[in-house]
C-alpha cells in the first residue's frame, strides 16, 4: 500500500513540474520574426527573448486540432488572436517595453514566455 502512494506522489510531482515549472532555454529574435508551432500541447518555442523598443512579429502555426489551442492571448499586450488549424497567423508587435510577457491559450494549459530586454 505505501508503494501506491509514493508512486501517486511522484506522478503528482511530475504533472507539477511539466505544467508549472518547465522551462526551454529561451530562443532570440535576430532578424524580428519567430515562428511558433503549436503542437502536441506545448507552443515551439515557449520561451522567447526580443530585444527592447524594437518591432517584432510571431508567426504562430497551430497543428494542434484541440480547441484549447484555438486561441491566443496575451494579456499584458492586449492582444487576443484566434488560430486557425494549420494556417500562419501573424502578430506584430510594436517596440514592446522591457519585461515578461506571458501568452497562452484560453485555459492556460498552453504556455509560453515572452521575454523583452
């Protein structure tokens, strides 16, 4: 019985760590455009770093069919997208303040990290 239990805890504390604290190392904008893909429940690249007061633009691809990765939203920027199913959807963001940005989809189950500096 207490061989379940841990084994419970442990699948806990990996749904914690994938949902809450997982990080990529964070991929840089040189040339303004990043694609991000949105696939299999995760955006590819979550983490992405741009440089500050410039102009930028994320080209999300969505080839994820669940309707949690339908819709992006970016809070702090105002901006609300939806995606269609493999169709490019552009965002172009103007010189953006430094700081960190979070977007995600609707439920926040998809995450990802905008990171301006």
């Amino acid at each position: 019985m207490i061989w379940i239990n841990i084994a419970g805890l442990g699948l806990i504390a990996l749904i914690v760590w994938w949902f809450w604290l997982y990080r990529t190392d964070a991929t840089q904008i040189h040339d303004g455009t990043v694609k991000i893909r949105i696939k299999d429940g995760i955006y590819q690249p979550a983490n992405i770093s741009i440089p500050v007061n410039q102009p930028a633009q994320l080209v999300f691809l969505r080839e994820d069919p669940t309707p949690c990765a339908e819709s992006l939203l970016i809070p702090d920027l105002n901006v609300s997208e939806t995606l269609s199913l493999n169709k490019p959807v552009t965002i172009n963001l103007p010189g953006t303040p430094a700081g960190t940005y979070p977007f995600h989809c609707q439920m926040q189950m998809y995450r990802g990290t905008l990171v301006v500096k």
